[in-house]
C-alpha cells in the first residue's frame, strides 16, 4: 500500500528507505483484504418465478446464479450480519432478505441494487414471504413476533403477537388470506393459523413438543406441512387447513426437519433435513417416493423450479445441488461456498493455508492463486484447530470428534490418528523442532481436560499435563521449544510448563474470563492471551507477570498472533472485527472489519506479506499487510531475498535456550560469505571460537546448518554454568546475543 505514494523517478535504494521509515513511523495498512477465499455458508435457497435464477442466501449476502448450471450472476451486499432468509416477489422484480442484523432489505433484482431497508425486529430475522399480490410481506423473529408490511409504502402496517418464542417460519396461503407459522423453543412448538386481513390468530394446530422450522401450503391451500423437532415433530406432518387437524405422517427422516416445499402440482413434497437427505413425498398416498442422498451436511433448505421438473437444495455441506425429479438424479452442484472456519495456518513458506472448518474437513488453498487446492477429509465434526510442522511436511488437526488427526501435506493424505483425549480438542502446537505436538482438550462433562504432549514420528502420548480446572482452550510453544503455556476456560488461568519435565512452572493471573488464545512473541519474551473477558493482555514470561491490557474488543477475543518481527499483534474475536495492536506503545493502531460474524483464527504468513482471517461467515480474508520479517521469504535466482526486495544480515536467537550442555546458533546471510562464531563469558574473555567457513546466502536456522557449540572451551573441557554471549563476524556484518547455560 505504501508503494503507491513513492514519487516517481526514484531509485530502488531511496523507494526502499521510505518503505522502511512507513513501516517504522506509521505503517498503512489495507481498509479492504485484497482477497477473499470461499462464498461463505449457505441458509436458504429460492427458485424466480420464471426459474431462471437461483438466490442463495447465506453469510456474505445473497449470491445469485443461473438457475440452469449454477454459473455465478452477481452478490447483493448489505447486511452487517449473516443473511438467514429470502423470498422472491411474484413478479420476480424484487428479492426480500432477512438477517441476523435484525433488518429486512428489498433487492431490484435485475438491477442488483438495495431499494430500501426495513427495520422493527429487535432479533435475527429468520424467515420472509411475499403475499400472493406482492403487496405484503410477512417476517418471523427471535423475538416473537410477525409483522407485516405494506411493500410499496416500505412501512410496517401490522404486528401479529401468540408465539412464545422464535417465529422460524413464515407462508401465506395461495389466497393471500391466511398466514400460517411455525415457532418455539426447544421444548415448546406451535403452528398457528393467522387471518391477513383481520390481523388477528384464527387457531393452533396440534401440540408440539420442539420448534416447528418449516410450514408450507398445498398449491391449492387445502393442505399445511410441517417439520422440525421434538419428541413427535421428527418428521413431516399434513394438516387440514379447513378442519383445522392433522391428516398424516411421513416417516421416514433420520433427524431434524429444517425445510419443505410443494411441487407446483401439489403431488409432491420435498423435505430436507439433519440426516443429509433430501426426501420426495407422494402427497395423496402419504409414502416416500425417493431418497436423494449426495449432500454429507444437514439440508437446510428446498426448493422447487416453477415447471416442477428441477429441485434445488441448499446444504451444511456448503453446496446447492439440483436434482432432476423425474430421475431422482443430481444435476448440476456449486463449488466454492464454504463453511463456517475455526482455524488457519500458514505453511512454513507462506505458499499454503490451511483451514479447518465445521463442515468437518480442512481445506487448503494455493495462496498466490487463491484458489483451493485440496480437501482433507476424515474427521466427523468441527475441525477447531489446524497447525504446521516446522518443515511444512506434515499437518495436525485437533477436532470436536476428540480426535487429532496427522496428515501428509504433498500426498494430501491421512498418516495417523491420536485418539487418547475424550473430550473436544480446541488446539494443538508443534514444538519448534517438530517432534513433540501438544494438544489441549475440553471435556465439558467428563475428566479430560488436560494438555496431552505426542511424540510426533512414533505417533503415541508421552506426557499428561492436568493441572488446569475446567476445559482448557489453548497451547503454543515458546519459541525456544522449552516452555509450553496452556489457556483454561474456567480456571480463567494461563499455566507455563517445562516441556522436559512435564511439570508446571508458574500460573498467569488476571483474566476474569476464560483463555481462548496464546501467542509467545518471536523472541520469547512476551506472552499474549486472548479472553471471554473482551481483552488482550500482554506478560513478561521471564519476570511471570501482566504488563499490559488492550481492551477495545467489544466481545470475547479468541486468536492472537505475533507479526513476524514481534511488533505488531493481531486480536480477533466475536466483535467480528481484527484488530492491530502496537506491541510496543500497547495501543491499537488499526480496525479491519470485513468479517460479518465472529472471527475465530487469525495467522500471519511468515514472510509477513499476509494476514489472513477466518470466520463464522465462512470466509478467510487474505490482507496485505507487508509487515518487515526476519526470515527470508522465498529464493530468487537462487538467493534468498527479504521484504521488499531488501538483503538481510541477521544473528537470531540460539536454541534451545536456557541449554545443557549443547546449543544451536541460527543466523541469516544476505548473500555468501566467511562465517566465524565466537564466543564470551560474562567477563568478556573468549572461550570458543567456530570457524564454519564459507556458507551461502540463506537462513541457517535448523540444526542440520546453524552453528553449533557443545558447551566446551578451546582444550575441550566443559564450561561453568552461567551467561555467555555469542557474536557472528561475515564479512563487513557483526551482532552479538545473550544465551545462558544452567546445568
């Protein structure tokens, strides 16, 4: 962003000095992500009167398609909060939407255009339907109540007051005379019959025993279905409008009941639910015709094409997928709606991310192309945390199936499972070196919730840390390897532990919520935590104590990471905002709010281009940060280059640290040269010098090419406890770190 405010006609060494002095004096960042990856979840679908477009209704807005192959029209944008429900008007000019914003909009279809916003409701709106006439229209509330409104005035006229709870479904009878609604909670349901123009209840039909979800009329308004859930509500239901009773049951579904729909010739009924499957219904015989059984996500929603032949359906499994009736087979299917997403890492070379989402699978995309480039599957419920191995080779997922789960990043395979955790897995960690993996777990109603440690290559536990009282949320390596901190839900507590002895060191206090996220700064020096408590705070790990609070989140916060070089932090929480934190000045410099619901994960790219963000909304939104990173990010002419362009010398910190009694000395070279290390006691005397000779440009960081030390002097015996310090000499570049040896 920057570059577009260099004058032009500089030279490359002056357009680099004021991109250094804007990131150091005032770093502008993106008001937009440059990207988005994935259309977000799916809620409701709905056939135009003159079925040739399908609008689906979901997190990002209402995405308009083809109805004959599902090619993409357009998105309408402009709710603040996911979009729950829509209706076409009968002449198909206009789209009413309902959302969880509490608003209802009116659409120019053909226009694609916002023609005004309805506002009354005090809760999400989850369900709209135009009159016959197109005059009215009907919404149904979380809280409570329906209202009427007079669609070319855009005003309310009436407020029809009988549900004690969510009103899920509103449908006007083909009259236009009679409104019919389902609602209630999730021991309590009714259907109720209301007189338009009266305004006023006409009857209850039946007792429920859960939320009734979906009503629908007969095409000749003789007949009323139902579904939803309860003790008896499992499957759909027939009613006599007339008689006012219940004139059948279709057994048959395996779950819940979220969606029905009539064919255009009334013999039909299809119904979609919990148990995957899309049922088709003969009407007058009460039997089952058909199971359509692609989708592998709860159907939400259904509908039929005008002429009768084509049936829509909208799933969790973030497809709509068209069936040909009379064939009882899938037609056409939509690619790129996703999910709400949980978690997301970047690969070690910042060409990969990986999400992990509750449609139960992690999803990998090609960052440069942003486009997705695989799909692992294998968990059977919310995938709440994903994270690399050091190497990039291999990636761990933590799941609500208990379950953590080992994969082969380039074979885009499973190679183990780790099944000893009985409660929800909410996070998992690499050790810097790769070998060990934590994992923290949360088991509501039983015993586990306990830090497990994994040895990575033998695939088996090695340790059980359970000091916690209550879930625990999250874990993350110090950067050394040597400390492992763990978040607790209710003990509201951050616990550090000595990864070799598997024993508890210290206990953070001061969070009066639950610890939903952990991050060590690049150095180590700093932990941040993210809480239910709506703050971000910062501790000094050495000292083991608070330094500093960020509290302008208005909700809870759950990911928090560290920018390359340390000083910038990222927070995201259910405020549906990130935001940019001044590690430093510990003040916030930046708010992006792209996201229209909680942001659940957050991570930096390790060259610092990038900060992506995933969210209920089911999006990941890619921002192009350009922060400064120690690491080289990618070779080019087969050197390696930094931000910008810009050849970096670096000495890095030595790990593990504190050590006994040997070490590694990572360091970065801008291009070839002569390496020595040397290095000091504390009273400046030299005690070891390493000579590695010439070593190519590049980052020397793992143990097969850093420098290492065995604790020994020059005549090879070993050195005394204490603090020494090490210094690199290449070429005219020379820097000098602290590292401490404690036997």
């Amino acid at each position: 962003m920057i570059r577009k405010h260099l004058v032009a006609g500089t030279t490359l060494m002056v357009c680099l000095f004021c991109l250094w002095v804007g990131l150091v004096w005032g770093q502008t960042f993106p008001e937009t992500p440059t990207a988005r990856l994935g259309k977000g979840t799916i809620n409701e679908v709905a056939y135009s009167p003159d079925g040739k477009r399908i609008a689906v209704a979901g997190s990002l807005g209402i995405w308009l398609y083809n109805a004959n192959d599902l090619t993409e029209i357009g998105l309408l944008k402009g709710h603040t909060q996911e979009v729950e429900t829509l209706s076409f008007s009968p002449d198909g000019q206009m789209l009413a939407s309902g959302s969880r914003d509490t608003t209802i909009r009116l659409w120019n279809v053909e226009k694609q255009t916002q023609i005004s916003r309805l506002q009354g409701h005090t809760t999400p709106v989850f369900s709209v339907a135009f009159s016959p006439d197109g005059k009215t229209l009907a919404s149904g509330s979380g809280d409570t109540t329906i209202r009427l409104w007079d669609v070319e005035q855009q005003a309310q006229i009436a407020m029809l007051r009988g549900h004690t709870d969510a009103v899920w479904s509103v449908a006007f009878s083909p009259n236009g005379a009679t409104l019919a609604s389902g609602g209630g909670g999730l021991f309590n349901g009714t259907i109720r019959l209301w007189d338009v123009q009266g305004k006023n209840q006409i009857s209850v039909l039946g007792e429920q025993t859960g939320p009734v979800f979906s009503v629908a009329f007969s095409p000749d308004g003789k007949t009323l279905a139902s579904g939803g859930i309860g003790l008896r509500e499992n499957t759909p239901r027939l009613w006599d409008v007339q008689g006012q009773r219940q004139i059948g049951v279709l057994e048959g579904h395996a779950g819940l009941v979220f969606s029905l729909t009539f064919s255009p010739d009334g013999r039909t009924l299809a119904s979609g639910g919990s148990d995957n499957t899309v049922r088709l219904w003969n009407v007058a015989q009460q039997e089952q015709t058909a199971r359509l059984q692609q989708h592998t996500g709860s159907v939400l929603s259904v509908a039929f094409s005008p002429d009768g032949k084509t049936l829509a359906s909208g799933s969790r499994d973030t497809t709509v997928r068209l069936w040909n009736v009379e064939g009882q087979n899938q037609a056409v299917i939509t690619t790129g709606h996703t999910d709400a997403v949980f978690s997301l890492a970047f690969s070690p070379d910042g060409r990969t991310l990986a999400a992990g989402s509750d449609d139960w699978t992690i999803r990998l995309w090609d960052v440069r192309e942003q486009r997705q480039t695989g799909v692992l599957e294998g968990h059977t419920d919310t995938v709440l945390s994903v994270a690399f191995s050091p190497d990039g080779k291999t990636l761990a997922s933590g799941s609500r199936d208990t379950t953590i789960r080992l994969w082969d990043v380039t074979e885009q395979r499973q190679i183990g499972m780790l099944q000893e955790h009985t409660g929800v897995v909410w996070s998992v960690a690499f050790s810097p070196d790769g070998k060990t993996l934590a994992s923290a777990s949360a088991d509501f109603v039983g015993a586990d919730n306990t830090v497990r440690l994994w040895d990575v290559d033998a695939q088996n536990q090695i340790g059980v840390l359970d000091e916690h009282i209550g879930p625990v949320l999250a874990v993350t390596f110090s950067p050394d390897g040597e400390t492992l901190a763990s978040g607790g839900g209710f003990d509201q507590t951050i616990r550090l532990w000595d990864v070799k002895r598997q024993r508890q060191i210290a206990v953070l206090q001061g969070h009066t919520g639950g610890v939903n996220g952990l991050a060590f700064s690049p150095d180590g020096g700093t932990l941040a935590s993210g809480s239910d408590d709506e703050t971000v705070r910062l501790w000094d790990v050495e000292r083991e104590e608070e330094i500093g609070v960020l509290d302008e989140h208005t909700g809870w916060v759950r990911p928090v990471v560290f920018s390359p070089d340390g000083k910038i932090l990222a927070s995201g929480g259910s405020d549906n905002t990130i935001r940019l934190w001044d590690v430093e000045k510990q003040k916030q410099i930046k708010v992006l709010e792209e996201h229209l619901s909680v942001v659940w994960s957050a991570s930096f790219s390790r060259g610092g281009k990038w900060l992506a963000s995933g969210s209920e909304d089911g999006t990941i939104q890619l921002w192009e940060v350009n922060l400064p990173s120690p690491f080289p990010v990618e070779p080019k002419d087969k050197q390696f280059i930094t931000f910008g362009g810009l050849k970096r010398d670096m000495l890095l910190q030595n790990f593990p640290n504190p050590f006994n009694p040997e070490t590694w000395i990572p360091f970065q070279l801008a291009e070839e040269a002569s390496v020595t290390i040397q290095i000091y006691s504390a009273q400046g005397k030299m005690v070891r010098q390493l000579k590695l000779g010439e070593k190519p440009a590049g980052r020397h960081a793992m143990k097969e090419n850093a420098a290492y030390w065995n604790g020994r002097n020059e005549r090879g015996e070993m050195v005394a406890s204490g603090v020494y310090f090490y210094r690199i000499l290449a070429r005219e570049f020379s820097a000098t770190r602290r590292m401490l040896l404690a036997k």
